[in-house]
C-alpha cells in the first residue's frame, strides 16, 4: 500500500470512529499530549533541526495545530506519529527506529569506544608487564650509551621544571 | 573596482604557487635564496589578499549591486555593521576572508622563524602557501565574489535576519580562525616528516600554535552557542547541528592532542598517534568546510549548494591520504624508546582520556554522516537530532569528566597503592558525602546525579592537588596562602592554567546538566493584564507595541516578571519581520539572568485583539555554562603565556645540545 493511501485510509478510520463515538469525550488535545507527539517529530522549516516542540518557527505553529487537530479526531499519539511518517519518510522522525540497519547507527559509537578502551588497557597492561620483567632483569655492566645518558639529563631537567 | 578584485584573486593564486615551488625547489637545491623568495611571496600574498579584501568591504559599504555578491546578501537598509559582516555572510565572501586569515597565519608563521627552525620553514611554507593556493583557487574557479551581474538591481537582497546580530559579527571570523589555525601545526608535523626531522622540535614550536587555535575554536564554540540560545528562541543553545558538531570535532581531537604531546615532551611516547591526532584536527576542520559548503547534509548553516563541495572533498581526500603515506614513510624513525610503565599513571590516564575523546569524536561524525549512510544503504533519509546524540555523548562526557579527576592525582611512570589511597581518601570522601546529600535534597534524576557527582570529584581532585602545591611553596617559601597560589600557577602556568580549564570544564557540565535534566517550560496566550506562572516567577503580560522602520516590522511585547510575588524584571520579548524574509520572521528573546537559573521568555504571536502567545523556559544554572566557558578561556589563556622556566630550560638544553654536537 502506498503511504498517501494508507494515510488517507487512517485518517478515514480516524473520522468515522471519530463520528461513532459517544459524546463526553475530551473536545480538545491535551497540550502534553501535543508535545508527546511534537517531540518525537522534526520540524521541516529547515532552519535549525529541532523537535516541533522545540521549535518556535511558523511551520512548527501549523504543525503543532495539526497534531492537535489530529489527537482532537480521536486518534492516539501512536497514530498520530504514524500517519506523518507515511505523509513525510521516516525523516521526520527525530531520532530513528531502533530496527534494522539503524541498530548500527545506535550502537556504533559505543561498540567503537568500548574497542578502543579495550585495546588501550590491553596494550597497557602488556607494557606494565615488560616494563615489570625488565626490572626484574640484572642490568648490564657495559658502559651507558653516551645518548641515553643525555637523555636522562634532559629529563631530570624536565622534572625540575614541573616541580 | 570588482575587477580589480577579480584579477588581484588570480595574481594571489600565481604569488601562492610560487611560494610553494620556490619553497620546495629551495630544500631539493639547497638553495637559501630560493627559500626566502618562497618566505617573501607568503608576505606578498598577505599584501595581496588584504587589498582583495578592502576591496570587497568597499564594495559593499558603496552598496554596488552590479557585483552578484553584493546583491545576494545587503542592501541598501542593511545596517553599516552588517554591510561590513555581510562580506563574509555567503559561500565567496567567506571563502575570502578563509584565504585572508590563511595567509595572516602563513606570514606571522613566516616572520616569527626567520631565525629558527630553518630545516622546518621550507617544508612548512610549502604547505600552508600550498592551503593558501588551493582556497585560492575554489575563488578562482568556483565562487568568485567579484563577478558582475549582467542587469544592475536596484537594491539588494539584505543580509539573513539571523545573521543579523552582533554576536554574528565576531563568531564566524573566530571560528575560521580556529579552523584555519589548525594548518600551522599540521603543516609543522608534515615539515618534520618531510624533513626526517622527528624529534620534539615540530611539536616545541607549533605548541603555541595549537594552544592559540585550541583557544579561539573553543571562544568560536561559546559564541556559536551564546549566539544560538540568544537568537534561535528555543530556549537551547546547541542543537547538534551538522556544522556545530564540524566546530566540535577538530576542538576535541585537538584538546586529545595537547593532552598526548605531553606524553610525548615527558617520555618520548605517541609520536605516530600525535601525528595522527593533529593532522586528523586539521582533516575534521576541512570535512567541516566540505559540510557547511558541499549542501550535502542539510542544516542551518549551510551555504546554498555548489561545487565547491567538491573542491573540498577532493582536498580533503589528498589531506587524508598524503597524511597517511608520510607517517607510514617514517614509521621507523617515530617508534617510541619508552613504554608505559603502569596501568595506574598519568601516562595511561592520558591515554584513555584520548580513547573517549576520539570516541565522542567518533560519535559526533557517526551521527553527523549517518543520515548519508541510511540514505545509500536503505534509501531511506532519517534525521538524527538532540536526544540520539545525547544517548551516546552523556555517557561518554561523564566517564571523561570522570578521568580529568583522576588523572591529575596520579603520578608519572607509577601510583604506588600508599600513594594511590593518600591522593584520593579525601576526594572520595568528599564526594561520598557530597552524594549522600544530592539523595538528601531530591535529586532523582540518574545522570542527573552521576554528572554533580563527577562534578564534586573533580573539583575536590583539583583542589587537592593545587593545595598541595600551595602547602609546598608556604613550607618553603613561607608565603600566605593567596601568594603561594599565584607563584604556584605563574611558575607553571602551564600545568595549573590545565587545572584552571578543568574548573571550567566542570562549571559547564553543571550547567549544562542543570538546564538539560531540570528545564521547565509553559506556554501560554494571554490578554493585557493578565498573569500566568512558571516555577517561582509570574509573569504579567502589559501590551504589545507595533513598529515599522524601512529595515523591518516589529511586535514588541512588555512583561513584568516576579519572583516569589517580589518584581524583579521587565522584558520586552520581539518578532521581527524583515522585507525580503517575509516567510522568517526572526524572534527577539529576552531573558532575566540570575546565577541559579534564566527565565526564558518567546514571543510566538500575537493577535488583533492585544493578545499574545507566549514559550516561557525556565533554564537551571544555564549562566554556569557562560561563566565556565570564561574560566575555560581564562585557563587556556594561561596556558599560553610565556613560561620563564620553560625557557630557560630549552636554552639550557639547546646549550647542551651544541655541546654533545661539539
């Protein structure tokens, strides 16, 4: 089914239920509902990517009237973000499904952190290891490289600047 | 005049290439000559483009229509100050003013080593005139802000209302400048590969550099946010926009960087990863460009789409790969002598602070570009904003918040257990208690709580540490304490100008954990003389008041604002319409600051009765943010004056140097 038309079949579905119910139901959406709804939808002005909650442009106003407009019809705030992600693409949706190939998207930074701390702790603590059998080793009698020497000098140097 | 503009770009391009190849034929011929006329055309070209630039501006302050540029973004209404910062409101202006402070940093590069580093100057010339000359050419070829429009308008198009603030007359130029200041110290670590010359000489001179561009990029950041939660009127001041996280990423690979050429200054240690890390700042700095100007990720900054992105792409490419072939060129020569000796030292702490620098990095240019990757494997566009990029970064910002406490009590080589448990009994004591109390008070909120926590460990590790430092000197010295304070920090600014940009660190994780966990808002539409709250305060709406100008429309609003029934305030939030943006009106928030919150107040209409709807935000400890952002800079400000000690030390050992050459 193509989107357009599955839209209109729900928004169809939303009317006549809309028109079947029982008097008594509440006349207006609420505003927390509103925002439910707003904050898990992007505001396509174009000028700053924020949530139509968030966002104080005239767009965002006429969209926020729609989602009202929408709840007031009966439908659910599940719906309602249903029927603008068949009107406008999933990029309407602030952040994305957590399904399929957009997993790799939510999880990537963290597999990739956790990679490289790990791989950091590993080399670490195989250094600790070597520097640890080095020190464990006797030293040498053979006289000290003339470079090594120079480079202590300059190290002591070093700690007395950051004493 | 444009044409004198038009041809001078031309001339540059030539003076710039042959600055290059003069530079480059002076290393392979051994010719000193030949690398002054490389060093003396860097000057000429910073003749050149600045005269390019006056040109431009008198263009626009002459309201000279015939020039494309010109009409696309002023008009004769546009005030002076933005006619002035209109030259740099589009692709080919900005572009310039990019050559401009491009050629600024190759001169003062130029003139502050005349007498040093000669077997570096050739290489690095090369490279920042070979910057120059490609930036240079994208004006040439692609965006020429000098081109004639064959039918003269009467008036301009006017500059963006949004750019129209003074904020935006300062944060662009400071943010190229720390783009662009990412250049020297790459173009240093490509002289040292070029040259052979390894060692720590490219990383002593370009120090400066990097601390210099670390500090105007983060100044660039605070303004961009500054200027966002003044202007954009919703209550936020970082959306992560696709070129706020451009901004971003350099300044985070930059701060892993002068955290790791420590490493390398004390044990000789991550040379190759320095490398990578600088050259990957300056590598993110060009992929920001290539975003803000390719079109090919949508955001509020972009410049209209163009082949320029190309241009960038393409630059970007040979960045990366001429980077990569250098290293592994002297892979050899850049081995380390040292190891880290200890999981528990400041050299590991370092490292896993770079670790979760380049993972937030990584995240930010993963939600950055991910929208392209779903759209290439699924077809399918998606859109990431605030809460994806928070469910990777807070996380990760609190486990680094962690380590800045941690890293500084730890010492170099190896923490014994005895001096581990000493270091940090009272810190953790402190923030145990510290914890108790946030439980205490209410705080509820996980992160929330984990991030204050993190907080007070910080703060109590740096106070620790610098009072010991104090302690030293007043046992020495006998000096009172605010004395020993200050000689402590002058003798090694340094180290403690690093503490003080951690006080600011924490100052901005309080804040933004105060306005992120415990915002509130309203929204409310009102008449005259009606009243309607938010928190503690109440806010009465007086009238609104209607202005023509020929500049724009305005609806200015009046509201007496209490707190706690005491006023404290009258703000006149305002939209503006302006002529040619009929369909942007632009909001003109007003904001009561206090140091523990800011009460945010939009005005979103009003109606022909007198009636106003307002969005009301109440921000928690937002000013923390600001006023951390200040410590920040003060700190990385500290960091960069100059340090006796240091220089006496690297006149001692460029004396013993001779006498081991001798």
């Amino acid at each position: 089914m193509s989107p357009p038309r599955r839209a209109r079949i729900l928004l169809l579905a939303a009317c006549l239920t809309l028109a079947l119910l029982p008097a008594g139901l509440p006349a207006a959406a609420s505003k927390a509902d509103v925002d439910l709804v707003g904050e898990q939808l992007v505001c396509y002005c174009g000028c700053s990517g924020l949530t139509v909650k968030a966002c104080t442009c005239g767009t965002a106003d006429a969209i926020r009237e729609k989602i009202a407009g929408q709840l007031d019809s009966g439908l659910s705030t599940a719906d309602t973000v249903a029927i603008w992600v068949d009107e406008r693409g999933e990029q309407i949706l602030a952040v994305p499904t957590r399904e399929g190939f957009n997993l790799v998207g939510w999880f990537m930074p963290f597999v990739v952190t956790l990679l490289g701390l790990l791989m950091a702790t590993v080399v670490v603590l195989r250094w600790q290891k070597q520097a640890t059998e080095a020190a464990a080793t006797p030293r040498g009698t053979g006289t000290e490289d003339p470079d090594s020497a120079y480079l202590k000098r300059v190290e002591q140097g070093m700690k007395n600047l950051h004493r | 005049m444009a044409e004198i503009g038009f041809y001078l770009l031309y001339i540059g391009l030539g003076v710039a290439a042959l600055s290059v190849a003069s530079s480059l034929m002076g290393v392979f011929t051994h010719s000193p000559s030949l690398i002054r006329v490389g060093e003396r055309g860097s000057l000429a070209l910073l003749a050149i483009v600045t005269l390019t630039m006056i040109l431009l501006a008198r263009l626009f302050l002459m309201d000279d229509f015939a020039v494309q540029y010109v009409a696309e973004h002023s008009s004769r209404s546009t005030p002076t100050l933005y006619k002035f910062t209109a030259l740099w409101g589009g692709q080919s202006g900005s572009l310039l003013l990019w050559v401009w402070i491009q050629s600024i940093y190759t001169a003062a590069v130029v003139l502050t080593n005349r007498r040093k580093n000669r077997d570096l100057m050739p290489y690095a010339n090369a490279v920042l005139s070979g910057i120059t000359a490609f930036f240079l050419v994208t004006l040439c070829f692609a965006s020429n802000p000098f081109l004639r429009l064959a039918a003269v308008p009467l008036d301009g198009a006017g500059l963006n209302p949004l750019l129209q603030n003074p904020m935006m007359a300062i944060h662009p130029p400071t943010l190229y400048v720390g783009y662009i200041g990412f250049s020297v110290p790459f173009a240093f670590a490509m002289a040292a590969l070029a040259s052979g010359r390894t060692g720590d000489t490219w990383i002593r001179t370009s120090r400066r550099w990097t601390l210099f561009t670390w500090f105007v990029l983060g100044t660039g950041i605070l303004l961009g946010s500054w200027w966002a939660y003044l202007e954009l009127g919703w209550g936020g001041y970082w959306a992560w926009d696709p070129v706020e996280n451009a901004s971003l990423m350099p300044w985070l690979t930059g701060t892993a960087y002068l955290h790791s050429v420590m490493i390398q200054e004390r044990r000789r240690m991550l040379k190759v990863w320095n490398m990578v890390l600088i050259a990957a700042s300056f590598a993110l700095s060009i992929l920001g460009t290539f975003i803000t100007r390719s079109g090919v990720i949508s955001s509020v900054h972009s410049f209209a789409q163009s082949s320029v992105g190309y241009y960038f792409l393409f630059f970007l490419v040979v960045i990366v790969f001429s980077s990569i072939a250098m290293i592994l060129y002297r892979l050899p020569e850049l081995s380390a002598r040292n190891r880290v000796e200890s999981i528990l030292s400041k050299e590991s702490a370092f490292l896993f602070n770079n670790v979760l620098l380049l993972g937030i990095t990584f995240a930010v240019l993963w939600g950055t570009l991910f929208p392209i990757l779903s759209e290439w494997v699924r077809g399918t566009k998606i859109t990431v904003t605030l809460t994806w990029f928070n469910h990777f970064n807070v996380p990760l910002g609190l486990a680094l918040l962690l380590l800045m406490g941690i890293g500084p009590l730890l010492a170099w080589r190896k923490t014994s257990t005895v001096l581990l448990l000493r270091s940090f009994r009272w810190p953790v004591l402190i923030t145990v208690a510290g914890s108790a109390a946030l439980v205490i008070l209410g705080v509820r909120d996980v992160m929330a709580a984990m991030s204050y926590t993190f907080c007070l460990f910080v703060l109590a590790c740096t106070a620790i540490e610098v009072l010991h430092g104090a302690a030293a000197r007043r046992r020495l010295h006998g000096e009172g304490l605010i004395s020993s304070l200050v000689h402590l920090v002058g003798n090694n600014k340094r180290r403690y100008g690093g503490y003080i940009v951690h006080v600011g660190i924490v100052m901005i994780f309080l804040g933004i954990t105060g306005s992120s966990a415990f915002q509130q808002e309203t929204t409310a539409t009102v008449k005259p003389g009606e009243s309607f709250q938010l928190g503690p305060y109440t806010l009465t709406y007086q009238e609104v008041i209607f202005q023509r100008t020929a500049r724009a429309e305005s609806y200015t609003s009046r509201v007496d604002v209490a707190r706690h029934g005491t006023p404290v305030a009258t703000l006149h939030p305002a939209r503006e319409i302006f002529p040619s943006f009929r369909n942007q009106p632009a909001t003109e928030v007003d904001i009561y600051h206090a140091l523990s919150e800011d009460l945010y107040v939009v005005l979103l209409t009003t109606t022909d009765a007198g009636g106003a709807t307002f969005k009301v935000y109440l921000n928690p400890l937002i000013s923390w943010i600001w006023l951390g952002g200040v410590v920040l800079l003060l700190g990385g400000f500290i960091t960069m004056l100059p340090d006796v000690r240091e220089r006496r030390f690297a006149y001692q050992a460029s004396l013993e140097l001779k006498r081991v050459a001798t």
